[in-house]
C-alpha cells in the first residue's frame, strides 16, 4: 500500500530488461529509506502506467534478506558453498593480485543483464575489458544477436514501433514473438484490432500471445526459414511482388526468384507440418493486406543450428511485398530492435583495445579458452553462467581450471555457489542513477535509496579496479552524471543533458525519431539494398541466397525435440532464476514441461506428475504439463531453471570470423541450443509434484 504524508513518490524505471518493453515505475519510499510499494507510472508514454507481475514483484528486491551485502570469499573447496566476510579492500586486493599475476589476455569479462539493470554500465564493462586489454564478451550471443545476424545479412534492422503497428497495420503476423517478453505491445496489438486488423499467430507452443490472435499456427521447431522460402515461393509465383520497389531498393531478385522454385508450399509442408493451403493462404494474405507488419521473435526462435536462416529469409518477404518504409508495415518491435532515431554515444572504446589473442564473442569458443586453460581470472557481473551458456555440464566442469572467478551481483545463484570464488555484492536499481532506452524515449532513474550493507554500484567497483590496474582513460568523467551527459551527447544536439532530462521529468523522446523506419530506402548493406543475394555472407562462408537447414538431429536416437521460450513469472534467470522473489515463487514454484498427450500418454505421463528429461549431456527435471497446445514429438520448458541448459549442445553455429564479421555490434556467435530428448516419468500419473 501506499502512505500518505510521510513518503515520497520517486519516478523510475522497472528493473528488469525486457526491452523493447520497460515499464515506467513510481516507487513510495519512506522517510526512513525503506520502499512501500511500487507502481506503473501512468504518464510513461511506453507502459501507461502497466507493471507486470515481474515488475510488481520488484518490491521485494531491496530489502530482501537473501540480499548479498558483503564481500565474501570461499571458505572451502569450489561446490561446498562455505564462505568467509572480507572487506571491500581485502576482496579488490585479492582481484588485483590474480590479474597482475598473469597476462591480460588470460583475463576474461562474462556479464549478463542483471549487470545493466540501469541501462548505463554495459557501455563501461565493455570500456573496462578492451582499454584493460582483456577479454570481454558480448552477452547477446545468449539473447536477441542470432536473430538479428539473419535480419542484417538481408539489410533489416531497424523496426517499426507498436505505435505505428496500433494505427496503421492492418495484418500483423507474431511469428516466434510471445508477447510475455513485450507485454506493452499487448494494447497496441488490441488497438490494431479494434481497427479491424488481422492477426496470426506461428510458433512452435500456442503461446499467451494466442489469446490476441485470430488463428494461431503451430510449426515444428526450427523450421521457419523453411515456411518463409515457401511464402516467398508463393508471392513470386503468383504474381504479388511489388516490381517497382524490387528494381529501386533490392539486388539479387533474379537469383532469388529462381533459387525459391523449389521451395513450394507442400515441399514446406514436410519441413513445417503446417498444410500446403494453409501456408498458400498465409502468404497471400501477408502479401495482399497493406500495409502488413511481422513482428519476429526476440530470441528463442534462433536458438537452434541455424539459427541465422529464420531472420535472413523472413527479412525478404516485406521487400518483396513493397512493405519496408512504409507505415503499419515492415517488421514490428523485437527484443534490442530500434527505429529510426538519434541513439546513445558509443562509449566502448572497441577501437583502442590494443592488438592481441581475443576471442571474439563466441559461445564455443570463449568455452573452448575455457576448456583448454586459457583464462586465470574470470571476472562476471549479473550472470548466472551456468544457467545462461549452453551445454553447461561441461562448462561448469572446465571452470575448475580457471583460478580465481569473480562475481557481482544482487543474490547468489549457481555460478555463485557452485564456482565463484570470490563474491562483490552490487546495488539494486534503486541504489543508484540510470537511464533506460526504449524504441521511442530516453527515461532517467532517479537513485531512491542508500545501499544496503556493504554493497556498491559496478561503475564505482570498476572505477578502483581500472586505478589500480593503471587502465588509462577508463572514466574521464568527473562524475557518473557527466558520464551519463556523454552517453546522451547524440540527442538534440548535444542539449539533452541529465540535468536537462530531470527537468522534463524524467521522460524524453528519443531525436529524430521516426516510427517507421526506411522511408529512405537506404538499408544497412555494403550495396545500401535489400540483399536476396548477399555477397557478403558469401564472403562469411554462408550460402549468398537464403537457405534452410533441415533441424539436424543431433542425438537422433531420442525421439523428442527440445526447446525453451519466455514466460511473464520469470526474466531468463534474473534473481535466483526468480527464487529470492516470493511473488514470483509463488507464481512459478517449479519447472512446467509442455508434452503432448500423444507423447505423454506411452511413457505413463499425466498432468501434474514429475518427469525427467534426459540425453547424453544431462538431465533435468519438471513437472508434467500435459497439453495439445504444443505439437507432437515436441517438449518445451521456460528458460532460466538451473540445469536446462546441461540438455543443450554447445556446438557452434557459425565460425568465429562469420560470428564476427557482419557487425561488430551484432556477434552471432550464439551456440546451438539444440536438444534431442527422452522424457520419463518419475512419480505416478498425476500425482502431486510439490
Ligand atoms: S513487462 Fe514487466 S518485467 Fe518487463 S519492464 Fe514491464 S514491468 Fe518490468
């Protein structure tokens, strides 16, 4: 509840990072520092005063008593959990110590996004490794990049913005995109409708995005580029590609019109499940109601092999259609999408890490200078990297050969307890200053609260180790505000300062912002078109066209294909995988697995019975949600739950110079994620699984 008189109301941002959802957050906070509740803020022109139950549920992060709140450094051998208090100094000395003890080449940073709930300390971790000379690695390779890889080859990057999908679309395709990951496009995707806009639904599980879906299409994982190349085939061959805008904006289309004869709709019934006149009638539906946008999911949709053909050739359907830079078209807003608009300073300092061995943000590679001994210290901020990289049996057992593993956060996790050696406790977003980026406007974060116990915000931790570790120029700043005006510099001319940003109360929108991006008709290409034949991935090793992998079926003697998404209780493994929050506990106390009752049914399995999932890497465990919601042959499970990822292969899905090579800001060096499975039952049919 909110009290009166003796509180006051501080305007912020909800601390998670589901962009490009983030929610505006009004925090009551006492006279005695303590917070009293929290709320959607309704003047946030993004949320509309909306707080999901993750959002809701951040009430109980700042007093928490699982709170971490002083150093520690392990009292005991790694895997025991015992741990002795130190002072700050004692822990930095012992840091210092580690990395001057050996070559920077054989340090390495590992964060995640309980690192940069405040929006401004990713920028400076990656400042930190490459003017350090270490090796820091780009978390979205566990996230959005892989999907973006495929977009960018063909040229689309930037999207449209809800508010444009709200007032102009008119057919709207989620395709992989569940809307627990972006619930503030949920009122705009309503207020489509109302208008009369169509919306369909393709996924692999009929998600909550179904409910806002006029039909809802269940495909067999990692087969969309295989239903796109259909869906192209079909536009071609029955005359809906839009010539004038092909010959002013694209190359290749000869090539590519040829290449997709083979990809028919029943050639595409085999791959995806879906029927050849479904997928006819998709196709012209997309290519004939204009404008028509197709929102592509964030992240689990590219969690397999290749995972970089879904993006690459669905990027190709609104170029051949005519409907890039137009509005209500295009493709909608997805996790670290942005329009077209002024953005932040890059502040990384990427251009002046000196030359040496790094290894590029690459899943199997940073496991495999793991593996072979090549790091000593392993610095990592607001990850749980057991729970986060892929295959993580045998990542957990490679960490016993780095020496000293570092790790700042909010609570303990796995990483925590199982292999950190020493533990630096950070500030909650509410003990320090922030600004959050969504598509459209800039939102600074007010700092409410002391820190509780000992407990210190990144950039002051990263401050002493760079001066110590005489890492020149890390923060030229006078302040951390004068950092933030850096960060801002792009905008308005430079005149968008903090200061200039807390007299507009905290809510700017973002300059030269326009909702529907490619009005120009320049896309981010060497050639500036829209690619169907790419000399580019050619020159990366992948085919020039875009193509689709048959799933490959590794582990093919188990007969169920696994895979992982995101629900509205849980934010990847944020918090304890969600545990040190009773609200989200309460709401997801334990593990659901998604099984058909084709499959359930053979192996004894019924609603609400305990199974086991298992293959050569791992095993996990869950509870049995028997459903027809999902295909069969098909098993999924939301991500984040400790030991999932022990399931998934750490096989890579692109080399390291393709990984690097199409932009540096977009790594595609994810691993594959894919899993083949056995599931068995563990406790009776139906019996309770608490
Ligand atoms: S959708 Fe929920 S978790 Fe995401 S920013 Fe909004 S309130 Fe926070």
């Amino acid at each position: 509840m909110i009290s009166p008189m003796t509180s006051r109301t501080v305007r912020t941002m909800c601390p998670m990072n589901c962009h490009p959802t983030f929610c505006g957050m009004l925090v009551e906070v006492s006279e005695e520092g303590r917070v009293l509740g929290v709320k959607g803020d309704p003047e946030n022109p993004d949320s509309r005063g909306f707080l999901c139950i993750r959002g809701r549920a951040a009430v109980e992060i700042p007093h928490n008593g699982r709170r971490l709140v002083q150093p520690l450094v392990r009292d005991g051998r790694r895997g025991e959990d015992r741990w002795r208090a130190v002072s700050w100094g004692e822990a930095i000395d012992r840091i210092v110590r580690a990395i001057e003890a050996t070559n920077r080449e054989r340090v390495g940073f590992w964060f995640g996004h309980g690192a940069h709930v405040t929006g401004i300390n990713r920028p400076l971790i990656m400042r930190f490794g490459h003017l350090g000379g270490m090796q820091v690695w780009n978390p979205a390779i566990v996230c959005w990049a892989m999907g973006a890889y495929g977009l960018g080859i063909t040229g689309v990057i930037e999207s449209n913005t809800k508010e444009d999908m709200a007032a102009h679309s008119r057919f709207v395709l989620l395709w992989g995109a569940n809307l627990a990951s972006q619930p503030t496009t949920a009122p705009h995707l309503m207020e489509a409708r109302r208008r009369g806009a169509r919306v369909v639904l393709i996924d692999v599980r009929r998600t909550e995005a179904a409910r806002h879906a006029d039909e809802t299409w269940l495909i067999r994982p990692g087969t969309d580029a295989a239903l796109a190349l259909a869906m192209a085939h079909v536009i071609v061959a029955e005359g809906f590609v839009d010539h004038d805008f092909v010959a002013r904006h694209t190359i290749g289309s000869e090539a590519y019109t040829e290449h997709l004869k083979p990809f028919t709709p029943e050639w595409a019934e085999g791959e995806t499940g879906l029927a050849a006149a479904d997928i006819r009638r998709l196709a012209r539906e997309y290519a004939t109601s204009r404008p028509a946008m197709i929102v592509v999911g964030g992240a689990s949709m590219y969690k397999h092999r290749h995972g970089w053909e879904p993006g690459r050739a669905i990027a190709t359907l609104p170029a051949l259609t005519g409907q890039l830079g137009i509005a209500g078209g295009g493709l909608g807003p997805r996790h670290r999408s942005f329009p077209t608009g002024d953005h932040l300073a890059d502040l990384t300092a990427a251009n002046r890490r000196p030359p040496g061995g790094w290894v590029p943000s690459h899943m199997s590679s940073i496991a495999r200078l793991i593996k072979e001994g090549g790091l000593d210290v392993l610095l990592t901020a607001g990850t749980d990297m057991l729970s986060s990289f892929s295959d993580t049996a045998a990542v957990e057992r490679d960490l016993e050969r780095v020496g000293l593993i570092v790790a700042y956060d909010v609570f303990a996790n796995d990483t925590i307890r199982r292999v950190a050696d020493v533990v630096l406790p950070g500030t909650v977003w509410l003990e320090d200053i922030g600004i959050k980026e969504t598509a459209t406007h800039f939102y600074l974060m007010e700092r409410a609260l002391e820190p509780m116990g000992e407990a210190r915000p990144l950039i002051s931790v990263l401050r002493e180790l760079a001066v110590r570790l005489a890492i020149e120029d890390f923060f030229p700043w006078p302040s951390v505000e004068a950092y933030m005006d850096a960060l801002l510099a792009p905008q308005r001319n430079g005149t968008l300062t903090v200061a200039k940003l807390r007299e507009l109360g905290g809510i700017a929108e973002r300059s030269r912002l326009d909702h529907v991006p490619y009005r120009e008709g320049r896309f981010a290409t060497p050639s500036g078109k829209i690619e169907f034949d790419s000399e580019r991935a050619v020159a990366l090793g992948l085919p020039g066209l875009p193509s689709y992998t048959r799933p490959t079926r590794d582990g093919a003697a188990l007969p169920l294909e696994f895979r992982q998404g995101r629900v509205l209780t849980a934010f990847h493994s944020f918090y304890d995988n969600g545990r040190a929050l009773p609200a989200l506990e309460r709401a997801e106390p334990h593990a659901e697995l998604w099984i058909h009752p084709d499959d359930a049914a053979p192996r004894g399995i019924a609603a609400g019975g305990r199974v086991e999932l298992w293959n050569e890497r791992g095993r996990f465990e869950a509870v049995a949600h028997v459903t027809a919601d999902i295909l069969p042959g098909v098993v999924w499970a939301r991500d984040g739950w400790p030991g999932l990822n022990t399931l998934t292969s750490g096989e890579a899905c692109l080399t390291p110079a393709a990984s690097d090579g199409l932009d540096p800001r977009i790594p595609g060096g994810q691993s594959a994620y894919d899993a083949r499975v056995e599931v068995r039952a563990l406790s009776p049919s139906g019996a309770s699984a608490r």
